[in-house]
C-alpha cells in the first residue's frame, strides 16, 4: 500500500512552474498508476465494472479497482483536460490510454464542458487561450492546485479574473484574522444557504486539505458552537440584508467564550458576501460539476443502441441540433431587440441632455421602479433542486427571499446610498480592520462597473455605460438602496421584462436559475456579454449585503 502523503506531493509536482520538476513528478504518477494497473489487471480479460454515474438510469456495479487507482485515474483526467501545462496535458493523456490498453476502464467526463447554458466549443479552450490569459490560467492552477469552471468562464474577462483571483486567494490563502479550516468551513455554510452544491463539493475537499475535522461536514450542530453563532447573520445577509442591525453585531461580539473579534468579524462578513454572490454567478452561468466531483464523471462505457439518460448529458444523440433549429425563427425577432435597445439608449442620452428631473420626481421614480420589481418572479414550475445533502450545513432552511418593503410598509427605511457609501464608508473600514481586503475589493468593484469594449452584440463603438449602470443600479433598487442622482426611469427603459426575471432570480434566488431563462434575454448577445452581466450581479449584489453589514457594524462602534 503506497504512502499517501507521498502521493499528494507528486500532485503538487505537476502545479510546479519549473518544467523539469513536473517532468520528475509526471514520471513518479506515471510509475505509481502503471504499478496499480497490474495490480487490479483486466478480470478474464475483460476490464473491470465501475459504478453508474450519479442518478443515472443504469444499476450499479460494484467497484473492483482497488488501492486507489480509480481516484488516480480521475485526477489524470481532469489534468488532461484542465492543466495549462501542455506537458503534463498530453502525458496525463498518454497514461490513460495507456491503462486502457491494459484493459482497465478509464473515466470518461459527463457533461459538455464548463457549463450547461453555453457549447463548449464556445468556452476558451485550455492550451488555446491568448498569452493575458494563459497567464491568469497559470497563476490560478499554481495556486489552488486546480483550474475550475467558474475561472474558465471568467476566462472571457481576463482583465477582471486577474481582480478576482487576487481579492479570492487573499480572502481564502493568505494569513488574516481567521484559521483557515474556518474560511472553507464559512465558504461551505454561505454557499449552502442557495443549495449551491459546486461550491460546497469545492470547498469541503479544500477544508480537509488545510486539516479541518471531517466530523464538523456531519453538520453545522457538530462544528464548534462560535461557527454556529454566525448561521443567523449568514441567512440574514444571504436573504435580506436590509435587516441586519447592530445588534446582531453585538450578539456576535459578546458571545463570552464563543465571542468573535471585530477583524474576525469583518473576514466573515466578506467571506459571507463573497459566497453568496459567488452562488450567484455559479448558476447564473450554469456552472457544470467539476470533473472529479460527483455528477463530472463515470467510468460507465457510453451506451450504445438504446437511450439512456447519459447520452443527453454527453451529447450523443440529436438533441443540440434540434434545438439549433427551432431558435433560427426567432433570429429576426432577437435582431430587432437589439436595434430598440440601441434607439432607447439614445433617446435616454438626449432626454438627459434637455432636462433633468426634481428630487421629488426622481424618488417617486425610485419607489415605482422598487414596487415594480415586486411583481417579478420566476415560474413556480422550474425543477427544485435537492438539498438533503447542503442543508445540514445551515439551520432554518425555510428563511427565504422576500421583496424589499413597499414605502410605509414595516419599520425598514430606504437606504440612502449618500448617507453610507462604499468609496468613502465601507472600504475604509474594511481595510482598517482587515488591511488591503478594501483596496482589492474596491478594485474588483470598480474593474467590473467600468468594464466595457465599446460593443453590443454586433454593434462596436458603443457607450455602455448606461445600461450597465440600470442593471447595477437595479440589483441596488431591490435591495432598497437608492441613488440620489439616478433616474429609476431609465431601467425600464433598458432592461426588459426577461432581463429582469433573469436578474431577479439570479440576485435573489439563485437556485431557481434555468437555461431557458438564460436564452430568453439578450437573445442576439455574445455569450461574453451574459456572463459580463453575471459579474456585474455578482458584484452588484456583493457590495449591496457588504453596505448593509458595515453599517450595522458601523452603528455599532458609535
């Protein structure tokens, strides 16, 4: 039985920058995966069963590979197709044929690629990206020991994927105020308030790798009673920010021997933030399984000759194709969309040009466009998704989203974005309790709101600045914060009723999030551009749970 401790150092061989150290640790997997492969062998010359792919249609069979050879043979598999090092590439690939040839099945991905809205042949391909993001690609493989989905759709935005991997490997890697166990343990509980299973498989794995207890992934009554003191803030901030007050601030601060300190205090609470919005991306996108997690890969054969639910995750059958021609009618229709958008943006910048409204008007504008929002909802009848696994990892998995009060509904005031803003508030304080975390988080912020190539689907040289701003300033309007200095008629005006079910969904109740929504706006929009409007929700959404936060903390330091 080989020493394991042993294995794991040739894995981090192969994240080396140094070509020669990954060609030593290439050659010990190489060595280590053939020596197991003639261990197990084919049984009577043929290879031996594996289990049915998760929820699949077909039994299960039991396992016959042993001594660890199958976690082997994933791990090559997702380094065949997700390494950006062509080397390690093209030999985790020739080791693969390799044991098959011995006749030992081989793991084979499910899913098409990163995503389930977008073709993979649309996603930046490993091994093809440009130099800026090869870069990027590199950097984060080096650092977390694995090239992900949700940094391959990034991948589209390198200038912001730089930001974001910073601001995450800062928040997640480097010394501050919490242990690391805690961090994955607070990435785990955020991303299991929206039933977010990608980010929770992720970060499980990274909370045992930094030594945290595997007793504590039984559920949150088994972590440490100072970890569960934080279940109320984080469905508070997840749900509905706008009622977290000082007090909860102080409950946290004061819990005698479970008590937390302020800079603790302020990593949760960006932690929290960032996993929440983070969910929100990840299905905002789409975001597929990782290939070693459940549901990324089986070592089934493809079945042949009858129809199995596999093929439709593997595209072996005809359903892509059908579905390609029943979109060519609407071509036109999408066409248009995007020639009225244009003329409205126009229209907007003129009217601005000639008047501007009264503070009177524009906040009746704000309230309309607040009470609006109200009424938009997704279809009751998507698909729910299964939280029997997430939900230990949270309590009261009833507490939900609910629209911001009406004006003169309850005692919750609109939060006026003058009064406590990010630039001159929350960024100060943040970093004065937690150092440099408000610079990165100020500069993601900034990269993505400004962020533009001058393009709308097939239109260059385009001002986008306002329509980005409604969809910020949108996102912000649910939450009920308001800006003094926007027009709230000008969302209407940009963003339609499909645009606003998908943001809504997505902000709010992410889970609820289906491919159909993600087709239905923006029809004749590059898949750059959905998700650029992901980022924009993420971050959006990010700073609207932070400004509530921070005031609360704020209130309660003075």
């Amino acid at each position: 039985m080989e020493d394991r401790d042993h294995g794991a150092g040739r894995w981090d061989g192969l994240c080396s920058r140094d070509a020669s150290l990954r060609e030593v640790a290439m050659d010990s997997v190489r060595q280590a995966v053939m020596s197991l492969t003639e261990k197990v062998g084919p049984i009577n010359g043929k290879p031996p069963p594996a289990p049915a792919a998760p929820n699949s249609c077909c039994p299960p069979v039991p396992l016959v590979s042993s001594d660890g050879l199958n976690e082997y043979l994933v791990r090559l598999l997702v380094l065949s197709r997700r390494c950006p090092f062509g080397d390690v590439r093209d030999k985790c690939g020739a080791i693969l044929q390799a044991v098959q040839e011995m006749g030992v099945r081989i793991p084979r991905p499910l899913g098409q690629g990163p995503s389930e809205f977008i073709p993979e042949k649309e996603i930046l391909q490993v091994g093809r990206e440009d130099a800026e993001t090869r870069v990027l690609f590199i950097e984060a493989f080096a650092t977390l020991g694995r090239l992900d989905n949700i940094t391959l759709l990034m991948g589209f935005h390198p200038q912001y994927l730089d930001s974001f991997l910073k601001t995450q490997h800062y928040l997640m890697q480097v010394d501050g105020p919490l242990p690391y166990h805690y961090r994955h343990y607070i990435a785990i509980m955020a991303a299991a308030r929206h039933q977010c299973s990608y980010l929770v498989n992720l970060h499980v794995n990274d909370f045992l790798q930094v030594g945290g207890d595997p007793k504590w992934l039984a559920g949150l009554e088994s972590a440490p009673r100072k970890l569960q003191t934080l279940s109320e803030v984080n469905k508070i901030l997840a749900h509905r920010p706008w009622l977290i007050t000082k007090d909860h601030i102080e409950k946290l601060l004061k819990a005698e021997e479970h008590g937390w300190s302020l800079a603790e205090l302020v990593h949760v609470v960006v932690l929290l933030t960032h996993y929440h919005s983070l969910a929100s991306f990840t299905y905002g996108c789409g975001i597929n399984p990782e290939i070693h997690c459940d549901g990324g890969h089986t070592f089934r054969l493809p079945s042949v000759g009858s129809c199995c639910v596999c093929d439709f995750t593997n595209g072996n059958n005809g359903v892509d194709d059908l579905l390609n021609g029943q979109e060519g009618s609407d071509g036109l229709e999408a066409a248009c969309e995007v020639e009225a958008l244009m003329e409205k943006m126009k229209q907007l910048q003129e009217c601005r040009d000639e008047e501007e409204a009264s503070q009177e008007e524009m906040a009746t504008r704000f309230e309309r466009e607040k009470t609006e929002s109200l009424s938009v909802a997704p279809t009751e009848d998507e698909e729910s998704v299964d939280t029997r696994d997430i939900s230990r990892h949270f309590e009261d998995p009833s507490y939900g989203y609910k629209d911001f009060p009406r004006h003169g509904e309850q005692n919750v005031p609109t939060f006026r974005a003058q009064d406590y803003t990010w630039e001159d508030h929350g960024y100060s304080l943040v970093n004065r309790l937690y150092p440099d975390v408000g610079q990165l988080l100020d500069e993601k912020f900034q990269i993505v709101y400004n962020l533009t190539y001058n393009t709308i689907a097939m239109h260059k040289d385009v001002d986008t600045s306002m329509l980005r701003r409604a969809i910020w300033n949108y996102i912000h309007c649910m939450f009920g914060i308001r800006y003094d200095d926007y027009d709230y008629g000008e969302i209407n005006q940009l963003l339609d009723r499909n645009f606003k079910v998908y943001i809504k969904t997505v902000v709010c109740s992410p889970a609820k999030t289906t491919k159909r929504m993600y087709d239905s706006f923006w029809r004749q929009f590059k898949h750059s551009e959905k998700i650029h409007v992901n980022l924009l929700l993420m971050e959006a959404r990010m700073q609207a749970e932070l400004l509530y936060a921070l005031t609360a903390i704020t209130r309660y330091l003075t």
